[in-house]
C-alpha cells in the first residue's frame, strides 16, 4: 500500500517536469519510485531506456513471489520489464559477498546485472571500475546528462540517528 502511495505521488510530479528525490525509507522505495517512473514513461515511450545504478552490499534480487520487502526491488522491476518487454539494465556497485547468497549471485548472473564487489572498489581501483561503468553504461548516461532526462532519485534506508555528521544526507542534497 505505501508503495503505491509513493508511486502515485512520483509519477505526477515526473510528468509535471519535476526531479523526485526520494530520502530514507527502507530500500523498497526502489520498486515504489520505478512504479511511478514507469507509468509516466509508458503514457510517452512504447520501449524507454531506463538504467539502474545501486550502490548497495545488497543486490535486493530476492524472490518476491511470497514476501515483498526491502530485499526484492530490483527483483520486482526486472519481472515488471518483463512484462513490459522493456530491457532490464541494472548495476550493483559495493555488493558484499558475504551479505549476498549463492543463489543470489546465479540470479543476478541471469538478469545480467553488472557486479562490482565491495572489495573491488578502491582507490587503485576507480579507474577500472570507470572504465567499466562507461564502457557498459556511457551512452545511456550520456543521452541522460545530454538530454535533460534524469527522472528520479532515491537515497534509501536514510536514518539520521544512525547517519554520521549527516554525510549521507548530505550526499543526497548534491
């Protein structure tokens, strides 16, 4: 239900020519925004490119055929392009292997999902990692940037108590 409720308040402010910024709630905001970003985009595009950049230990690729939470967003939009017959682009940067399951790995595999571990990402390591985000994602990002098109942004599972000299807030303010 809040899900929906979040969906319904982004897609009127997408289609009012708004950038949502979405702050804190638990990861399932993910299938929330994308819910309302879909709906603006299917009443303009028959097929819009759409690219998904997580910077999470997660993959949040759980099974959601019985539980919809925090750890099944990105689960929940790959059926939905699916069923949209939309291309399901999606990169996971930090993920954490021990946080993520065998299982989870195999699924991210089958979607295609492009994986950078947590211990990948280091300073002797961004320039490889750039260039791997550019070779695989660049001219979505370009046309995005060039073209005006960002539509939203979530910075999820936000708690102040927990957010040390508000770096993440401060973060999602950029």
């Amino acid at each position: 239900m809040a899900q929906q409720a979040l969906a319904e308040r982004i897609a009127p402010l997408l289609d009012g020519g708004h950038l949502p910024v979405v702050l804190g709630g638990g990861h399932e905001v993910a299938f929330a925004n994308w819910c309302g970003l879909a709906a603006h985009l299917a009443s303009r595009e028959s097929c819009p490119r759409v690219g998904i950049i997580n910077l999470d230990a997660h993959f949040d690729l759980r099974d959601h055929a019985h539980v919809r939470s925090s750890g099944t967003p990105f689960s929940q939009i790959a059926e939905d392009c699916q069923k949209r017959s939309w291309l399901f682009q999606y990169a996971c940067l930090g993920v954490s292997r021990s946080a993520n399951t065998q299982a989870l790995y195999k699924r991210a595999e089958a979607l295609n999902v492009m994986v950078r571990e947590d211990r990948d990402i280091h300073a002797a390591a961004l320039a490889g990692l750039q260039q791997d985000v550019i070779a695989l994602l660049e001219p979505l990002i370009e046309t995005v940037r060039d073209s005006g098109k960002l539509r939203l942004a979530d910075l999820a599972e936000l708690n102040p108590e927990f957010d040390i000299d508000h770096r993440t807030a401060r973060l999602g303010v950029l």
